[in-house]
C-alpha cells in the first residue's frame, strides 16, 4: 500500500535544467513545490558538452537570467572559460559561451535547491502519475504516495533511456544512472503522446594522455562579459581549450566500420539531433569534406577528464578507440567514459499550449528534452516557463506567455507547440525573424520588468534597470547634439579607416553610424564624453549603427502583434468553417492555435486560409 508522504502545490519530475529552474520559479512565487531526482548527487548534471551557451543558446541565458531565472548566476559562479562568439558579424548573433566547471556547477545547484525555501528536493523515482479530481497523484518506486495541483514533467533524457554503443543496448541513462522505466506506462495511460528521440556524447580522456604541444590553443576573451545582468564579479578565464582535426585514417575507420553502428544498422529507432550528428553520420552527410574540427575541452580545475567536442558516437569500444587514435594529440589518449547514444521517451509538443500545459490534462506541464527540444539552454528557459505557469495556476492568476517578437524564449516554445518538431530542436538565432531586436545584449532591457512584474526580479534590480535605459537616452541625445570639427588628427583615423574625412563639422552620432568607426575609437575627440559603463554605450552604438533595420523589424512586430491579439475561441470547430482547406481543417484542429498569429505559423495553413479565419471571426463577433 502506498504511503502518503506529502501534499503540495506543484510537483516537478526531475532536477536536470528544466526541472532545477521549474522547480525554482514555482517556489519563488510562494507556491509549496517538491522537485523529485532519481539521484541527488546528479542535479543540473551535463552529460554531454561541459558549457553553457553558444550560438544562440547564450540568448536563452540571458533571457533566463533576465526573467530571475538561475542558468546564468551559476554559470558566472562557475566558469572556467569565457568567450563571445561571432564577434566578426553583426551584433544579432553575438552570443557568449562558456566553460563550466560540471561537478562544481552541479553542487552549486543542489544547493541552491536545498536553500529554496517552499522546496522539497526528495531522491526518488516517479512511476505512477493519475488524476484524482483536482489532485494530481504522484507515486514513487517505494510506494510513496504525494498529491500536486500542478505538476511539472522534466524528465530528460531518462524515459525509458536506452543506451547504445556498437552491438550493446541496455536501460539507463545518461552518465551510467538508472532510467525511469515506469512512467512512461502511466503517461500513455493518461493519453499522453509518446515517441522516441536520441542523443549521443562524444568519449571523455584523461589530460594526462593527451599531446597538446603541436594544437591550435583556444584562449578566453580578454574582456570577460558575464551571463548575469546582476553579476556582483566577473567570471574568470583559469582554463584554455585546444582545436584538432580528424584525418584520412580517422574517416577510414569509421567508414570500413559502419556496418557495426547501431546507427546505420538500424538498432536505433529514435531520431537524433539533425545539427548535432555523431562523427559516423557527418562522415556519411560529408563524403566530401577531408577534415572535421575537434575542440578538446576541460570538464572541470579539479579533473583530469577532457571532453571531445565533435566525436560524438555510437560506434563499438575498439572503434572508438581506434578513430581517437587517429588524430593529432590523442594518438595515446586513454578514455575515460566511452561515447555513447541515448534513446529515450519524449512528448508531441503540439499537444502543449503556450503556457507548456498539456491542452486535454489541465495542470500538467512539461518542459525541456521531454518536449522534444535538445540542449540544456532550451530546456532551462523551457523549465522556466513551465514553474512560473503552474505556480500562477494553482494562485488562480492569469498565465504568462512570452510572444516570438519579445524574446528567443517565445520562438523557442512558439516553434514547438505551434510547429512541433521532427527531430530534436534546437534554438537558432536564424529561427527568430526578428532577431536584431532580439539580441542577447539586450535581454534585460526586453524582460526585466516582466520578471519583477511575476516577482522573480527584486524591486531595487528593477530600478537599476530603468536606470541604464535613462542612461542609454541620454548618451543616445549627446551624441546627437555633438558636433565634431574637422581636423588633422580627426581626419588622419578617418582616413585609416578607409572612410571619408571632414571638411565641416559632423555630429558624433553621424561618425559612428559609418561602418568604419566605432564609439570607442572617436573617444580623443570627444573631450565631454562621460564615463560610462560599456552596456550603456554598447547600446548606444547599436541603436545608431542599425537605427534603419532595427525600426523595420519594429514595424514587423507591431503587425505580428496585430494578429495576436485576435483570439480564436477554444472550442471552435474548424470543420464547421466554409472555404478552410482540408489540410489547415486537420492542422488547425491538432494544434488548437489560441490566435491568428500563431494559427498563421502552422505547417500547411495558408495565407488564404489566414483570410478566411479573419472573416469567420468578423462574423461572429459577440
């Protein structure tokens, strides 16, 4: 007989970068929440690369980060590495990264959880789940019984986790842990819609083993820019990382071995990550290419492991070992953790609404792998989210739902529930139409006040906040009303520069809107000029330089908006709509859009069909 153990308000399953940030934000807002791990020496564990960030997924962070989400202060408090990539593009895909110190990183969020008062943190593995009336009933493997009013599914990589290398399958997962064998039953007993997805990690070798004298060495950035808006330090650079290549007898071996991946062999039925191949499908995908990068990472200061950045496998032990051999430094590595892929349970996330509540199971949530997407950025964002929404729902308060045109976090969930996915998602920053407004630059100033507004952001962030943009303002004026008289020693750096010198006097924000020049360089010229921080002035320059592009996407979004705001009712029945075609009837009835702009984003609705949706709502205004 089960024993009752607990009744609480929300309910989170599982402790990765969903549920740690669900679990958070749902207890942040007064809400009792338990936060269930099946080992709780694994909290925010990273079984695959040891980094936060990167293209893109460094947005998400600063948006968790502006929302008062954990992510981004943990990886401040534990960076070994920090770099801004795509520093020679536009400020759109500007996006930092990154090394983490894992096992320190994961302590840190244990005890934070620990800390959070209003949070359980309980080890124990959820086997059943079913609804009792407004109670949702959880019970674990020893028959522990607890009820939640809302409960939260971040359950990873773990469904029914299945591992592979070469010819071996067995239930696990990730990191040798035990998988979670029985929920997977109760979930489709509820109707929930299940597939199998799958992941893979690269090998991990001992530093000791390693010849890094003849690699490229990646260095940190000099100027170290940290994931927290609110950061009281800034991270340090304490590790570097070293770039190698594979070769023609690494793609030999490989190639002559294909016959015993699980992968091509067709033991693995679940899709992988299309923009995340393991080193066996890119040597498939890209017959052409000679060579492929490898990044030789650290795991931690106090570790001799090393992580292998590009060889993700599936492949047999002594092929793995035999392709590491192949490449320059590692011709004596010595593995530590043999690569690996991983197949598990995860949802249709177009079963899911905006909110991540399931739209036919009220107050069940989900959020991060288990709604399909890969990375531990998105799931984070996604946990976020996810712990806000259950928490508002069981406080009867209306929910929250970012918009695509507010921020990536928006685009992130928008994609999933309005498009679903195929394979697992990840975030891009060519995903968001809107993305020069969306920068990650610019995260605190787009959602600072909506996270003080829920109560996860302190009134004194906030002002510092409103603060900077007072600041950005006023600089923005100076720089306006500033005029800058030719000169010799003006004209010598415009001429350096390759851009045309002064015969007459020029405002300093015309100077810096040409492409050569930049706020910085002009400083000598401009005696006035106060002392500010550099966010303040980064803003400044940007807003200049793309003041043009920046009012167009703008315009986008005030037409986008435009759309949102005309709700279609919950219960329509699109059969019953003359003119909709039978592909958006069938789509559009599946996805159950809850407005015109999301409806618009649907596969296989068209324009036309857009059109008479508009009509049908004119018509039957009440």
């Amino acid at each position: 007989m089960a024993y009752f153990s607990g009744a609480y308000d929300v309910a989170v399953i599982g402790a990765g970068h969903a549920g740690i940030e669900a679990s958070l934000a749902a207890a942040r807002l007064g809400s009792s929440t338990v936060c269930f791990t099946v080992n709780l020496d694994w909290i925010g564990n990273m079984p695959c690369n040891p980094s936060i960030g990167g293209t893109s997924k460094g947005h998400l962070v600063r948006e968790i980060d502006a929302l008062g989400g954990e992510m981004g202060r943990a990886a401040d408090c534990n960076t070994i590495q920090n770099r801004m990539l795509n520093l020679g593009k536009g400020p759109a895909v500007h996006s930092l990264r990154a090394q983490i110190d894992r096992r320190e990183y994961s302590k840190y969020m244990k005890h934070t959880l620990e800390k959070q008062e209003g949070l359980d943190l309980v080890q124990a593995e959820i086997v059943s789940l079913t609804r009792d009336g407004d109670l949702w009933q959880l019970v674990t493997k020893l028959d522990c019984l607890y009820t939640a009013r809302a409960v939260v599914l971040a359950t990873g990589t773990f469904l029914d986790g299945k591992v592979y290398v070469g010819d071996k399958c067995f239930s696990s997962g990730p990191d040798g842990m035990f998988p979670a064998v029985g929920l997977s039953g109760a979930l489709r007993n509820l109707g929930v819609p299940l597939r199998r997805f799958k992941t893979g990690t690269p090998s991990r070798v001992n530093a000791r083993s390693v010849d890094v004298s003849g690699l490229d060495i990646q260095y940190g950035d000099e100027r170290v820019t940290p994931f927290s808006f609110d950061a009281p330090t800034l991270p340090e650079n304490r590790a570097v990382c070293y770039i190698t290549y594979t070769t023609p007898e690494t793609k030999r071996i490989i190639m002559e071995n294909l016959d015993r991946s699980p992968l091509f062999g067709g033991k693995i039925e679940g899709v992988g990550p299309r923009y995340c191949p393991s080193i066996e499908d890119k040597m498939v995908r890209f017959a052409e290419k000679e060579r492929h990068q490898i990044f030789i990472e650290p795991c931690g200061l106090e570790t001799e492991e090393l992580y292998l950045q590009g060889l993700s496998s599936s492949l047999p032990v002594d092929v793995q070992e035999a392709f590491i051999h192949s490449i320059p430094g590692l011709e004596h590595a010595k593995v530590m953790r043999n690569a690996y892929a991983i197949e598990y349970d995860c949802v249709d996330p177009v079963a899911l609404k905006a909110t991540l509540e399931f739209a036919d199971l009220p107050g069940l949530y989900g959020a991060g792998q288990f709604n399909g997407s890969s990375g531990y950025e998105e799931a984070a964002a996604q946990g976020l989210v996810a712990g806000i929404n259950a928490a508002l729902k069981c406080q009867g308060k209306a929910p929250f739902i970012l918009d695509r045109s507010g921020s990536y976090i928006g685009t992130l969930i928008d994609d999933l529930v309005t498009k679903g996915c195929n394979e697992p998602y990840r975030m891009m920053t060519s995903r968001s139409e809107y993305r020069l407004v969306l920068r990650q630059d610019n995260a605190d100033l787009r959602l600072t006040e909506q996270g003080c507004r829920l109560g996860l952001i302190s009134e004194d962030r906030y002002r510092r906040m409103l603060k900077k943009i007072d600041m950005i303002a006023a600089e923005r004026k100076r720089t306006e009303q500033t005029v800058l008289a030719p000169g010799d020693a003006l004209n010598a750096l415009l001429v350096s520069r390759s851009t045309a010198p002064l015969s007459t006097g020029c405002r300093l924000s015309e100077l810096i809107r040409r492409p050569q020049l930049d706020y910085e360089a002009l400083a000598p010229f401009d005696p006035a000029r106060p002392a500010l921080p550099r966010e303040v002035t980064e803003q400044v320059e940007i807003d200049l330089k793309y003041e043009g592009y920046i009012k167009r996407q703008e315009a986008l979004i005030r037409e986008m908006r435009r759309l949102e705001v005309k709700k279609l009712p919950p219960d329509v029945d699109y059969k019953q709509i003359t003119n909709l075609r039978l592909e958006a009837i069938e789509k559009l009835s599946k996805v159950r859009p809850e407005n015109i702009g999301q409806a618009s984003r649907i596969s296989g609705v068209s324009p036309a069909d857009i059109s008479v949706l508009l009509i049908w709502l004119e018509k039957n205004k009440s």
